[in-house]
C-alpha cells in the first residue's frame, strides 16, 4: 500500500473513496490493512493508494473491469467492513467510481 500503484495501460477503473472518521478508532486500523490484503488477493485488483490527515482520508483502489469493482464490494468480509464504517467510523463519506482513459508517471 506504500507509494503510488503500478497500473498497467488504460482502460481500467478506478473506485475513490473519501471519508471523514469519527474521534473512537475501534479497530479500524486493523481493519482497514485487513481490507487492502484481502482486495489484493480478489481477481481484477490492480493497485491501491491511500492518505490520510486530520480525520479525512481518501483511497483509491484500481480494478480491470467494473464487474471486478462489483464483487469487491459484494464480498462478505467487505460488506462486514463498510457496515461498520456507517455504524462506527464514518462521519460521512463518498464512492465515486471512473473509468481511466489515460495516465501519466513521473520518477527521479
């Protein structure tokens, strides 16, 4: 999850996700690691970047195909996971789903 993800050419999907916590972490560190192990491991999955501050964070997880984004969020341990975000660790927060036509990198 460190550093930015190595995606391969255009078109793939990109599911950004921006959230604002409450003040009680509940387990959600742990959580949140257990989420990026278990989605590196589904079919489809490309890549993840993620930043947090002052209570806002935002990940963006890349997918070849909108079907690959479909069963992510449709796995049981995930569903587990966003039904405690609403419950416990979310303020609020926003899923916006992309599609990626072209992307550039830079490297020193």
């Amino acid at each position: 999850m460190d550093g930015i993800a190595n995606t391969p050419k255009p078109p793939y999907y990109a599911v950004i996700f921006v959230s604002q916590q409450t003040e009680n972490d509940r387990g959600y560190g742990e959580m949140s690691k257990k989420m990026v192990e278990l989605a590196s491991e589904q079919q489809g999955f490309l890549g993840v970047e993620s930043a947090r501050d002052e209570g806002v964070g935002i990940t963006v997880s890349y997918w070849e195909s909108l079907d690959a984004i479909k069963q992510w969020k449709e796995h049981s341990a995930h569903q587990v996971a966003q039904d405690r975000g609403k419950k416990e660790w979310y303020k609020s927060f926003a899923l916006r789903v992309c599609k990626v036509e072209r992307d550039y990198f830079f490297e020193m």
